[in-house]
C-alpha cells in the first residue's frame, strides 16, 4: 500500500513539475522573446545563470527571474501554494495544484 501511496505522490510531482516548466518556458517566449528550450538543471550549474530562482517559505512562493542586466532582472513567473487551494472532491479524493502570476 505505501508503495501504491508513493507512486501517485510521485506522479503527481512530476506532472507538476511538468506543468510548471511548461509555463516558465511559455513566459520566456513571451517576455525575452525566445524560442530556445532550456535546461533548468543544466542553467542552475552555469557560472553565470540566466535564471534565478527564489523561495519564501513564509508566503510559500517561488519566483523566477531572468537575467536581463538589470539590477533587479525581469520577472518571469511566480507560482503559490496554500493549504486552501486543496480540494476533496465527493469520493474523497485529494486535488492539489499550484497557483501562478
């Protein structure tokens, strides 16, 4: 039983892993106009990241900046967490996700 339990917690994480890379790279189309894929684990190793990453866990966020030069860089996503955004629907399945700005 607990290795069924750990198979969905499992797949859950990498479908939302999946889902937030999804919506980084839409964000840098979008904002730095660029269509090249990036490899998030292979950014995170470069001398000079592109991106940063920042995590508050007083508000349970985590954003995302490109490295634009600026002092500040630009803001590219900011996805949340909450206690409340859990749902139990009628068969008492848990639902949970993330939120985003």
């Amino acid at each position: 039983m607990e290795n069924y339990i750990n198979s969905i917690i499992d797949d859950l994480a990498d479908k939302i892993n999946a889902e937030k890379e999804r919506l980084i790279f839409q964000r840098c189309c979008e904002k730095i106009q660029t269509n090249e894929p990036i490899d998030f684990a292979k950014e995170g190793l470069r001398r000079f990241p592109r991106m940063k990453i920042d995590h508050n866990s007083a508000n349970q966020t985590e954003s995302y900046y490109w490295n634009d030069g600026s002092d500040e860089g630009l803001h590219l996503i900011t996805f949340y967490f909450g206690i409340e955004d859990m749902q139990l629907n009628a068969e008492n399945n848990i639902f949970t996700g993330f939120k985003y700005i």
